[in-house]
C-alpha cells in the first residue's frame, strides 16, 4: 500500500505539536498529587497516547491525537485530590466511570442530543475558569507569584532573578515562532521552548544534568489504583441527574463525576466538530461517534494508568493543514512518540521545581490559547450579559478552587437564561440544580 506523503508529514507534524503534553501533563498532574509521581505519570501519558492516537487511526481513520486533556489535568489534581482531599483512587474512579457512561451514551445516541442541551455559555465560562487557573500556575511555577496559603498570591516575586527573566524571554520566544512559523506548524512553539528551558537548567540553576539511564520509569505506583467499588456508587447519578442530599466527601464525588461528564460532552464535541468539518465528509456524524467512542474508552483505560480525562487534541488541526487525511498520520504520531519513553528517568531526576518552571511559558502559552478562544467565542457587543457568567467564576479562582468557579455559573445558568434570554430550559434547569447541590455539599 502507498502512503501518501502528506500523511507522512501530516504524523510528524502533530507529533511535533503534541509533544509538549508529554512533559506538561505529569508536571500538572504530580503537582497536585505528589511530585515523586512525575515519572511514573509521564510513562503513562505517553502510552496513553501512543495507544489511543493509533486507535483512532486504525477503527475511525483519522489524522487525530489522543492525549489527556490540559483543563482537566488541572481540575483533577488541584481541586478533587489537593483541595477537597479526596483519595487519588477515589477520584480516579470517577474519571473511569465518567468514560464508561460517556461510552455508552455515545453508543446509544444519546450523546449528541445531551451535549448539545448544555447551554453555550456555560461551556465557554467553563474554559475561561480553567485558562485562567492554569495562567496562574504558570505564572507562580515561573517565580512571578510567590506561594501562599491564602488563595491565589498578589504577592509579586524577584523580577530580576534569572528564572523569572529567562520565562519573559522564552514567552517571548514562543509568540515569535507562532507568529512566523508555517499555520500547520505553530504549536510546535511549545516544544521548543521547553527544550531550550531544559538546555538552560545548568545555567540558570546552577547545577548539572543527571546522568541518563536508558530505560522506562517504573508506572506501577499509578496503574490499577482505581476504587471501582467507591466509585460506582455513585455513577449512576450520571444517567439520572438525581443527586440525594450527602454530607460528606462521598456526596461530592456524585457531583463530580457528573461536571466530568458534562465538560466531556461539551469540550469533545466542539473540537471533534472542527476537527472533521474540514474533510467535507457525507459521514460527518458517522466520524464523530466513532472517535466519540474512542474517547470514552481512553478515558476510562486512562483511569486505570492513572490519567485524567483522555480526548482529542484540538492541536490534531496541523496534520489536517498538512493534507493528512486518515488515520496513517495517527499512526506515524503513535509510533514517533515510542522513543520518547526513554526520556522519563532522566527528566524525573530533575528537581521538580526545575520542571514546572521549564514547563511554565508553554503553559501559560495553552491558557493564553483558551483565553482567546473564550474570548474570541463570546460576543460581547451583542451579547454583554455574557460576561456576568464570566465575572461568576472570580470567587472560585480568586480562592484557588475550581470547583467554585465551574459550580456558581452552573447553579446561576437557568436564572440567567431567563432573565437575559427570556426563556425556561429543562437542560439550564438540571444544571442549576446540579449546581446548587455541588455548593450544598462543598459547604455542608
């Protein structure tokens, strides 16, 4: 068989685009958890994606990577494990229970109808929540903010330090290559500066590199510690939007898995739908449901590798500029990453400080992508009530706790509907009670 040249490039490309989530995600998931986690999360972020990108080219046949979810990364570990201390099994148990049901309601078409219920601007005031969160740890893992316990810091760092000024150079770095690099290959920004970051260590450090082990971090501390038995307690709540009255942390779990759920179907379908759109398929729909499927299986299998939510990249695009078409490009990707494996040891090594701040312009970078995207979504001038959802979630942020900052506009979305929109939604209705029960059982 012949592989098309542009599915070649269109591989190396969303490899090269990619790749940042590789180092990024095990560097937001053990902050939150435990740092002594990083090498084992990288080795399985990296098999999570390998084998998830080249399912989907193989059973839906499309250039899409699979990795897990930046946003999500950061709402697992920050709020569920390090802010509600709930177990790392626990909550892993929701996010493999949340795919399975994902799963099914993709099987028996109820998620399209569903996802679509979901008001928009929820979905947006979502995104804007978590950019801004993420903005923030970027900026404290760089120096800009120093730490304190008493939500987010106004407290400023040494802007003369060498950390802080090599940040606001290799932010720099990355807008410039963005701005003149090839469309297909604007992502790649990322990466790069990362590489760079880690090259600079010595220097900025003062230390040396250690030695490189050829080899792969151990992932036994992180696979199969997922509490299915907790945790189907309450995942049925899922199907039914019937929360009972809970007082203890048991009780938020139900909630959570159900915002897991909703900001799936919301954040999934947007991205597949521009995902596919450019193909001009007759079987759009058909395409969809299939990577639909796909995700709800990583997600759940993810769980069991101790990942988060595991979906499509919308970064998948630069393979589609590329002329890549199918799902040889996905395989390429998968396979591209195999090597890449070999890097954990050596990377675990480093100091965990060291990592956030190496990783902490492409982050603030991805938050600085969903702050345009929100933004770039909303229209203001048409729609100016829009941004009361938005100033909803500052109690949430400006505490540090997303939780808050996803429950206030979901408990305020049926009001605001009707007030703004003159309407009464069932769906904006479920939503706000789902709301005002996660606050219940966040304060009680």
């Amino acid at each position: 068989m012949k592989i098309r040249t542009e599915e070649i490039i269109g591989g190396l490309v969303n490899a090269s685009l990619v790749s940042y989530a590789l180092i990024l995600n095990p560097t937001i998931v053990s902050g939150g958890i435990d740092p002594n986690l990083f090498g084992a999360l990288m080795t399985t972020t990296i098999l999570v994606t390998i084998i998830f990108t080249i399912v989907n080219g193989l059973y839906a046949n499309v250039p899409f990577v699979q990795s897990v979810y930046m946003g999500e990364n950061a709402f697992f570990a920050f709020v569920m494990v390090a802010s509600l201390k709930i177990p790392y099994n626990d909550a892993l148990g929701v996010v493999f229970w949340s795919g399975i049901i994902f799963f099914i309601i993709t099987i028996i078409g109820l998620r399209k109808r569903f996802g679509q219920s979901i008001p928009r601007e929820l979905s947006l005031t979502w995104g804007f929540a978590v950019a801004v969160f993420l903005l923030y740890l970027a900026l404290s893992d760089a120096g800009i903010f120093l730490p304190s316990n008493t939500g987010l810091p106004t407290i400023p760092g040494d802007y003369k330090s060498p950390t802080v000024i090599t940040f606001f150079i290799l932010a720099a770095v990355i807008i410039f290559l963005y701005r003149y690099l090839p469309q297909a290959l604007k992502g790649a920004s990322l990466i790069v500066s990362i590489i760079i970051a880690l090259i600079l260590v010595p220097f900025i450090f003062n230390t040396s590199y250690p030695s490189f082990n050829f080899g792969i971090a151990d992932p036994t501390n992180v696979i199969l510690k997922v509490d299915f038995i907790n945790s189907w307690k309450w995942a049925p709540f899922i199907l039914i939007f019937l929360l009972v009255e809970l007082v203890d942390v048991t009780g938020t779990l139900k909630a959570l898995v159900t915002i897991f759920l909703l900001v799936e179907l919301v954040d999934v379908t947007g991205t597949l739908k521009a995902l596919v759109t450019p193909f001009k398929l007759k079987n759009e729909e058909e395409v969809i449901e299939k990577v639909m499927r796909v995700e709800g299986v990583s997600t759940a299998v993810g769980a069991l590798l101790g990942q988060p939510t595991v979906g499509t990249y919308i970064e998948s695009a630069g393979a589609v500029t590329a002329g890549a078409r199918t799902g040889i490009a996905s395989i390429i990707t998968g396979l591209i990453f195999i090597p890449v494996l070999f890097f954990a040891p050596f990377l675990s090594k480093l100091p965990f400080s060291i990592l956030l701040w190496a990783t902490s312009p492409a982050l603030a970078t991805v938050s600085g992508f969903i702050l345009y995207k929100v933004v770039q979504e909303i229209d203001f001038k048409n729609e100016p009530a829009s941004s009361i959802l938005l100033l909803l979630t500052f109690p949430g942020i400006f505490s540090g706790n997303l939780l808050l900052a996803f429950a206030i506009p979901m408990a305020s979305i049926f009001g605001y509907e009707y007030l703004v929109k003159k309407k009464l939604s069932l769906a904006s209705l479920v939503v706000s009670i789902i709301g005002l029960i996660i606050l219940g059982l966040y304060h009680y």
